[in-house]
C-alpha cells in the first residue's frame, strides 16, 4: 500500500503523487468505489499538454463513462498502458493505479491541492 | 420519492441507491459484474416492486385490451401471461407490458414504474362501457427471482409442482413458506426464472426466505444494473431506449407481438402502413471492432452519412465485448454490414452482428 502522505488529492477525486517534476496521476478509492465496476480506460496521447482542469481520460463502469480531469498542469510523458487491458487493476488497488505522468509546469500547483487528511474530510461531507 | 417495502434491508445489504422511475432502487449490492455473473450462473433475486400493475375487469374487457394492445390476447387462457406493445395512433409505442388473464373478463397489466400514471391516464381516456379499470400498483410487491438455480431454490419452499409452469404461464395462488403469491414463470434476464407478486406487507418476510433458501445455491441479491446488462445481453428492449412514443413495434423488431389481423386497435393502421411499405428504420445489434464503449445516444455512422443513433450500449460481462443495439436506417441492418459509432467525437468501428447477443442453452 502507497504511503498516503505522498499523495495529493483534488475535488473531483483525482489523486497526483510527484516526483520531483514528475507527477503521477489517478483516481481516488473514493471514486473508483462511486464508479463501480471499471470496465474501460480511454488513456491520454503522451506529448499532451494539459492545463490544470482539462480532461486527462475517461474512465467508464459498466453503467456510464466518467471524465478524468488533470489536477495540474503539464506534459503527459507516459500512460499505464496495462490499464488498457486490466481496467479492473483501478478497482483493486487504486492508488497503485496511475492513469498517466505528466510533468509538471509549475510545483507549486500541488499546493493547491488536499492533503489526504483533508481530502478524507471532503468526501465525508460529500456522502 | 417512492420506497419499496424492501428499501431498508436493500440499505442494510450495503446497496447503492438510485432514483429510478420515481422510486428509489438498489442499482447494485456487492458489484454489477459479480451479480450478472451470478445469475447466468446461478441466480439472483430482484426487488422490482416499482413496476406498476392496473386491473381490468368487466364484461367487455377482452374486447377493450385487444383494442389498446398490438398483441392478440384473445387466444391465451386464463394462466396464461402475453407481453405486448401499447402504441399510438402513429404507431410509436406508450409502454409495452404484461398481460396476464387472470380469468374471462379479468386481466392485470405490469407496466413500467415511470409509466405507470401515463398508462392509467392513457388506458381510461379510452375507457368504454362494461370495463372497469383499476390501478392496483399499491397492492402488489413484486420479486424476480432468476437464474438457472431459481427452480431449485423456490421447490424448497413450496409444494406446488412448478415444472409445470411453462413458460408465460402462471399460478395465482401458490403458497410459498405459508405466504400467498402469484408466481409467474418469466422475466427479464434471459434465464429461466420466476417473477413473484405478493402482498407489500409479506414481502419483507419473502425476500428473507427465498434468501436464506437460496444459500446453498448461491443466490445473491442482484440490482437494476445487473438486470439491465442482463436484458440487454438478451436483446430484451427497454421502454425510453429500444422503445419509445416516437419508435414503432415492427422498427423495434418486435413483429412478432403486432396481430395486425386481429381487427382494430389503437395503431393499426399506421403499422399497416409500415408493414406494406417496410419500416425505414430497423433496431440492430452490434460489436464494436475498435476500442470504446458505445452508450445510450451516441450516433451512429455509415459511408460517411449519420444513419443512426445507439438505443443501449455496454461492455457485455457474459461475452467480455463491447456491445449495443441501435436504430439504424433499414439498408443497414444486414449482419456483417460495417458501420462507426461517434464516441467523444472519433467514429469507432464497429459490425453489426445477429441478436440476441446472448442465449440460455
């Protein structure tokens, strides 16, 4: 299990975890449990580049498709390209499950985020 | 919003909870995939006491249904259930639904929960003389249990010889665990399996039997997003999807359950028409080739040109595919014929395939 003090978390439950610049993104236990049954990961073009808020990539359950928005802005660098053919890999370990890393434009973006203390606290008022 | 006796014990059972159709419903349990699966594979038991039923009885009421329906009515005997489109002037469909002829002159209508006030209002502006119409939705609980499991498990808890009811037919006084129920072989999976009216002040008590009967078999509670894949597996069309007030019969493919030679009734002139002069749409299944899920809307096309919209689409669980029935212009509705599906604005390929998508053995 990742160490959730690494992790940063926005209010449509995607979560960014950095690496110096790099930074991984995915979505939340929270999300991946609302979502149900992932079935289908549509993954980013590498070379992309995103500002913070544009759609990263969809994810679809069984029932609907979700879009997944970047929480920073930057470069799409690499995809998880076993996503494409285990889906279910979000539902099973979602913090071990990043969509796509992008290199980050500017660090302190991820100031702007929650923490996972917060971010807890958000869903719970949320539900 | 309305709640079925069961919403409690649905909450209990950790369910997800969704509005549908007025009512709020258990959309899934444990997970759709899981109990899909385990209604092909086992069974699984439905709360879908939000479907609607109206009462029509008096001396002309044969002859009012086989006016207000597509289907022929008059040939089934008193056990017998018939499922029939209820159409328009035009042609377009108000609700399809379930017949079943209680005796000469009494039948009860299941209709779909969010139609059910439209169809009351529908059925008596049409009212004649010598029927009386009743909307009884208030008195009936209604469970599915379906599954090749669900013979097996409901023997347990009756003695009612029920390889005797074929399928359509039904028993109106079947005692199962003491309690008093309808028991109907049918419903909406694609499996074998019963739908079970009972009282909403047994239902609690039902829904715990036929659960803790069911243990050994591996009967599980299942939701609305279970029977929705499962339907849809089935090519069993959705009333708001594969039908609808602007979408016929015969385009829906469902020919079969339009009588046009029953003499009159609601619709008949117009699907006449259609009949003669072929349908200019026609409902499809189809595979996708590339990768993408179709939904619900997304449009469909062919040799450049839009033909088409997608009436339902989903990964399929049974077949690990991603599938979809769609409303296509007629010169495409030949198996094998290529076509795209507009998914976030890329035209995916995709082959239109035979239905069902699925079939029990």
């Amino acid at each position: 299990m990742a160490d959730m003090k690494d992790f940063r978390f926005s209010r449509e439950h995607e979560w960014v975890r950095a690496e110096g610049k790099k930074a991984y993104i995915g979505i939340s236990d929270y999300a991946q449990n609302a979502l149900g049954d992932i079935v289908f990961v549509e993954l980013p073009e590498t070379g992309a580049k995103l500002s913070a808020g544009d759609v990263l990539g969809v994810v679809e359950s069984v029932k609907a498709a979700s879009d997944i928005y970047s929480p920073v802005s930057g470069t799409v660098i690499e995809t998880n390209q076993e996503l494409a053919d285990a889906p279910e890999k979000i539902n099973e370990a979602p913090y071990d499950s990043w969509i796509a890393v992008v290199e980050l434009d500017d660090e302190s973006e991820l100031d702007e985020l929650m923490d996972f203390d917060d971010y807890e606290k958000f869903c719970k008022e949320e539900a | 919003m309305k709640k079925t006796p069961l919403y409690d014990r649905h909450l209990k059972l950790g369910a997800k909870m969704i509005e549908f159709g007025g009512w709020m419903m258990p959309v899934q349990y444990e997970g759709i995939l899981e109990e899909h699966e385990g209604v092909r594979n086992a069974a699984g038991l439905f709360d879908v006491s939000h479907m609607g039923e109206i009462l029509i009885r008096g001396h002309e009421a044969l002859q009012f249904i086989q006016k207000l329906v597509t289907n022929d009515i008059s040939k089934a005997a008193a056990g017998q259930a018939v499922y029939s489109p209820m159409c328009n002037p035009e042609g377009g469909v108000v609700d399809d639904l379930l017949i079943y002829r209680l005796g000469e002159q009494e039948f009860l209508l299941v209709v779909n929960a969010a139609n059910t006030e439209k169809d009351y209002r529908w059925i008596t502006e049409h009212k004649e003389a010598g029927v009386h119409i009743e909307d009884v939705s208030y008195q009936y609980s209604l469970l599915a249990l379906q599954g090749p499991k669900a013979e097996s498990i409901l023997k347990k808890l009756t003695d009612e010889p029920l390889e005797e009811i074929r399928y359509y037919r039904f028993r109106p006084d079947v005692e199962i665990n003491g309690i008093k129920t309808l028991v109907s072989r049918s419903g909406y999976t694609g499996e074998d399996g019963f739908e079970i009216y009972v009282s909403p002040d047994k239902v609690e008590k039902l829904w715990d039997d036929l659960l803790e009967a069911g243990k050994e078999e591996g009967l599980k509670p299942a939701g609305l997003g279970a029977r929705d894949t499962l339907r849809f597996e089935a090519a069993l069309p959705l009333y708001g999807h594969e039908l609808s007030e602007e979408i016929s019969p015969l385009e829906a493919g469902l020919g079969r359950f339009v009588k046009l030679n029953k003499g009159e009734f609601i619709g008949r002139s117009a699907l006449a028409a259609q009949d003669v002069q072929g349908v200019k749409r026609k409902l499809v299944g189809f595979e996708m080739t590339d990768r993408g899920i179709p939904r619900h809307g997304y449009d469909i096309y062919a040799d450049g040109d839009k033909i088409g919209f997608v009436t339902t689409g989903s990964y399929s669980p049974t077949l690990r595919k991603n599938i979809g029935l769609g409303l296509v212009k007629a010169g495409y509705s030949e198996t094998g014929t290529e076509i795209q599906v507009a998914v976030r604005n890329k035209n995916l390929k995709a082959v239109v395939v035979k239905t069902p998508f699925y079939k029990r053995k």
